[in-house]
C-alpha cells in the first residue's frame, strides 16, 4: 500500500514541476513577441540565459523536498490504514435455522428477513417466524444486508432431562396375550384366511395353523360374532388368571372425546389399573385435566371408577385424542411438567424432519442450477439473455393455463366432527380414494369441535371446502366463510356426507359431450351446382328418421364410418330455402366442405351437442 502513495505522490509531484516548467516558457515566448527578434536587444540576451537556471534551481528544490518528505515519510512508525468504510458485521449461523433465530443473530426484526428474500425462489407467503431456512437463503439475506456470515455448528439446545410420565413396568411384563378380531367380514371379497396367512410374517400363529391366537370373523357394521369376540377375550383372561390392580396410580386409554357446550372437553375412557377419583390430575398425549366429574354409560355420576370401568371425565384443559394413554400424576405442577416435555419432543422431532426436507430442497436447487449451468454453459452472453428472455415469455402463457387446470383437477377439503370417532370413520372413508387419476382430493386439515376461523383460513388459503360432521357453526364464523367466499357443508349421517364429496369431485373433473341424433336421412343422387366461377357438390337426399334442422351440426357417414363433420351451407326443397325438412321429405343440401363428394348410399345425420357432467369413479363401498 505504501508503495501505490509513493508512486501517487511521484507522478502528482511531477505533473506539478511540468506545469511550473510549461509556465516559465510560456513567459519566455511572450517576452520574445514584446521584444522582437533582435539579437541585439538585452533583454533578450538576458532570458535564454535565465530561465534554464530557474528552471534547474526549481527542479533541484522540488526534487530536494521531495526527497526529504519521501525518507521523512519512511522513517515513521507504519501504522495500520483505517478503512472509509466500517467493517462488517460478523453474524453466527447453522444449519436449519428459523426466521426468527436468523433476525435475532442479525439484531433485526422479521419483516428485515422477509425483505432480504424478496425477488428469490422463497415463497414467502408460506414462510412463518418458526419456519427453518435453507442454507441459500441464510447465505442471500446475510449478503443483502451487507453483514458477514459465520457458520457455526448445529445449534444445540440446553440438553433437558426426560420429564415424561409413563405406564408401571408391570404392565409390560411377560408376553402379551392376542385376540385376533377380523373385521368387515361381510363383504363379498372379504378374505380372512388371506390376513391369518399374512399375520404369520409378523409371528402371529392362529388356531388354524397350529397356534395358540384364537381368530374371530366379525362385522362391526352388521354385529356379527361381537359377542362371541366378547366372550373369547374373556375366557382368555379366566384362563390366564389376569386381574388388574386396583391400588396405585390410575392409568386407562382414551377411547373417545368431544366437546360439550356446557361441559367443555369430555373423554370417555378406559381405567386399567388403579382408582379414578375426583380431583385426580391425569394427563394424556398433550393435555391434562383435574378431575371435575365422572359419569358412567347411563350418565350418571359416579365418584371412583375401577379396573375395566368405562367412564367419562370431566375436567381435562385440552381435547386429547382417541388412543392415548391416561397417566396419574402428583400434582397440577407435575403435569404441566409432562406436557411440556412432550410438546418439546414434538417440536425436536418436526425440526428433524424439517432439516431433512430443507436438505432435500437444497439439493434440488443444486441440481437444478448444475442443468442450468451445463444448458447455457457454452453460449455467450447475449445468447443466454435471449433464450432466458423466450423461457420466460413462454412460461408466462402458460401458468395461468396450467393454474386453471390443477384448480379444476385438486379437490382441498377440511373435515370437523363431534367425537374423534367420527373424524376417524370419515377419514378411513376418504383412505379409500383410488381415483387421483381423475380428480385428486387434498385433506388439507381435520379436527373435532365446531368449526373455526382457523378452519375458515385453511379453507381460504387452500380454495376448500369444509365438511363438519355432527358440529355447529355460529354467525360470525358462517359471516366470515361468506365473506372469503369459503363453502361450509354440514351433515349428520356420515354416508350424506361422502356422497356429497363424491359431487364436488365429480364436479371437479372435466365433463364431457355427448352426440344426441335429431334426425338421419339417405343420399339419392348427387349432381353440382356452378356459382361464379366454383363448381359445388350437391346430394339430393330423403328424410329417413326425426327432421334435418340447418342451424344444427351434421355429419357425413360412409359405410358406418364418419367422413366429414360441419355445418350445412344450404338446404332446399324444390328451389325454397328452408331450414327444416321433416321425415318423408326430399332435399338438396351442400356442405360447409366443398371437396368433400357425396356418394349414392351416404347417409347425413343431423345432431346437437349435449355436455354431460363427469362422474368419478371412486366406490367407497356403500
């Protein structure tokens, strides 16, 4: 660096004598013009003497000093240069950072990050402040900002001691004892040696086959041999001598929720060791309740619930879901405790799928930019922006044709129902679609309770439709669905409700249209007619069947094949234009076709379009 200002201070030094120079001469010359030509004339005799000596003194001085402030300059002590600019800033990043997280490395807010991905592939409409981002991204914001990135390692969270509540050992103790219940036997195509002979992969022998699981034929829709699965569950337990404990702490499994007006979440469940009563505090999946009330099958209330008791409880904070696991604990503290803990292990688990998915995108882009590079790798530059410039053009026909189409073919629905039962029948309905090829149906979201703003938002977000089941909507919900133009359909039979999504996909698929005949007549004779200078072929016809209406669309058959579709030039009977000939009637007709020719034997069929609406193929199976 101190080299580059010498040789700057060199050449502005030097350019300062040459202008002094440049002066002096140019008063020489100007002395000269005053005072002639004459060599005779002293002052003169005097100036080309002079100013060389000038010129030299001058010189020797600038050099001189030059010198001095040069050597003076390298004497210093060499202090760093501060830079004009200030430095950046350094921000510390990892991989499968959220928006949030990377706004708070850069001491900004959120809506600074949105900005930095603006005009990217990001489609930051669905981005969120949780959203994780992939390395790219991080790299584009960081380098719009004008900060310096730093990668650090994967973020690590304070490692948390396991706070979960789980089941006593001794219900785990052992092997496990199986009845087999095969279910949906009343189908015609049911099979159940076909699932006895599959479960032997998984080391579940039947009678049947040698082994010691007693297997059961049922039909939970008809009722079919649910007593004898009763009664076979309960000769096993005899046999085995199985007694559940009534002392300890309570657990049960979930077997239905819903939420009740007056009574908030209510579960009815299953108690398998230990003694409900009131003011218990459980938890389940991620909610948890205080014991309030319990009532039995009848609804009547009841203070302690046993082993094999089915009871419903009142009290829980949120709705859990069928299946879960009922676990007693200490205190309302300790169960804030477990559902922390788990609410923190779900979170931990979508962050691992997310970096896997954020992994695969960024792949995807490489790959993408490695085609892109190798397509436009040998071309110069002007030829990149015009081919680029095409590609664009193109596709900006294009989306809105093939946005017209996934809407059409894409079915977005919201299911709501009253009990996790029912939201569970709907869904193992909709499991059954087969039909994707013709309409493809998203389930978009699926809850129980009442519908909501949230479902309103999905629905409008997504362009769905909401089913509830069983469930009520208020005013304002249904002010709001109406208002973001969003379809509430509610039902309270189940099969009502998928014959009517059986509609709206039928709806969805393009229909189609169907030929109807108006009427069919028979080629006699064929002969032309000259117009100017143009010959036209004419056919001399009978009426055969219905009646040949010249504002319809005709078609031209020749041994059962078609030849020609269009329209009719002109129809005549006689030498009278008219527009109608009816059966039993002869006429001369032309087509919109000239070189088309009529042969004796054609046959001219007169029809109207008809569109047919389409209908899906999907069974479910009642």
């Amino acid at each position: 660096m101190n080299q580059k200002l010498l040789k700057l201070e060199n050449l502005l030094r030097f350019h300062m004598i040459y202008r002094q120079l440049h002066g002096l001469d140019q008063r020489r010359i100007l002395a000269q013009w005053k005072h002639g030509f004459s060599s005779a004339s002293p002052g003169w005799a005097a100036q080309p003497h002079a100013w060389p000596w000038q010129t030299d003194v001058f010189l020797g001085t600038a050099l001189s000093q030059y010198r001095f402030l040069v050597t003076k300059k390298e004497k210093r002590p060499w202090k760093p240069q501060l830079s004009s600019t200030k430095s950046k800033k350094e921000v510390a990043v990892w991989i499968g950072m959220t928006v949030e997280e990377l706004a708070r490395a850069m001491e900004k807010d959120v809506d600074f990050v949105y900005e930095g991905l603006l005009n990217t592939a990001v489609d930051i409409d669905s981005l969120e402040a949780r959203s994780r981002l992939d390395e790219v991204w991080i790299k584009e914001v960081i380098k719009k900002a004008g900060m310096k990135l730093k990668w650090s390692k994967l973020k690590q969270d304070k490692v948390r001691e396991n706070r979960d509540a789980v089941r006593s050992l001794s219900a785990f103790w052992g092997k496990v004892p199986i009845v087999l219940a095969i279910n949906k036997c009343d189908k015609a195509k049911a099979d159940p040696e076909k699932v006895k002979k599959d479960l032997l992969a998984y080391d579940v022998v039947c009678e049947d086959y040698g082994g010691e699981v007693q297997a059961v034929h049922v039909s939970a829709l008809t009722g079919e041999n649910l007593m004898s699965l009763a009664e076979a569950t309960i000769t096993l337990a005899e046999m085995l001598e199985l007694k559940a404990d009534p002392s300890g702490p309570v657990e049960g499994t979930v077997i239905e929720s819903f939420t009740d007006k007056g009574r908030g979440p209510v579960t009815t469940a299953i108690i398998q060791r230990g003694t409900l009563r009131k003011g218990s505090i459980l938890v389940a999946g991620k909610s948890w309740a205080k014991v309030r009330l319990m009532f039995d099958e009848n609804g009547k209330t009841v203070h302690e619930a046993y082993p094999s008791m089915p009871v419903g409880i009142i009290g829980w904070r949120d709705l859990p879901s069928a299946g879960d696991e009922i676990i007693e604990v200490e205190s309302e503290a300790r169960a804030r405790e477990v559902i922390d803990w788990r609410k923190f292990e779900q979170e931990q688990e979508k962050s691992k799928d997310d970096l896997k998915i954020i992994e695969e995108k960024r792949k995807e882009h490489q790959e993408a930019y490695q085609k892109v590079r190798e397509k436009y790798g040998t071309l110069l530059w002007k030829e990149r922006a015009f081919i680029k410039y095409l590609e664009r053009k193109e596709q900006k026909h294009l989306r809105p044709k093939e946005k017209a189409k996934r809407d059409s073919n894409v079915l977005p629905v919201i299911i709501k129902g009253d009990v996790d039962g029912s939201v569970e029948a709907i869904l193992d309905i909709i499991d059954t679609y087969d039909a994707s090829h013709e309409c493809e149906l998203e389930l978009v979201h699926f809850g129980v309770g009442d519908i909501s703003e949230n479902d309103i938002n999905f629905a409008e977000t997504f362009d769905g439709i909401i089913y509830g089941f069983n469930v009520n909507v208020s005013n304002i919900i249904q002010q709001s669905a109406a208002k973001k133009g969003v379809k509430i359909k509610l039902h309270k039979i189940i099969y009502r409700l998928i014959e009517d999504l059986q509609g709206e996909l039928s709806n969805r698929m393009p229909s189609t249209v169907e030929e109807h005949p108006v009427g069919e007549a028979s080629v006699l004779a064929t002969f032309s007619v000259t117009e100017g200078k143009r010959k036209i072929p004419v056919a001399g016809c009978r009426v055969q069947k219905g009646q040949l209406e010249k504002q319809k669309k005709f078609k031209l058959m020749r041994n059962g094949h078609v030849i020609w579709k269009g329209s009719l030039t002109s129809l005549k009977h006689h030498k009278d234009d008219i527009s109608v000939i009816k059966t039993g009637m002869e006429c001369g007709l032309s087509l919109d076709e000239e070189k088309i020719e009529f042969k004796v034997g054609d046959e001219i069929v007169c029809y109207e379009e008809k569109e047919v609406l389409a209908k899906t193929s999907w069974d479910p199976g009642f």
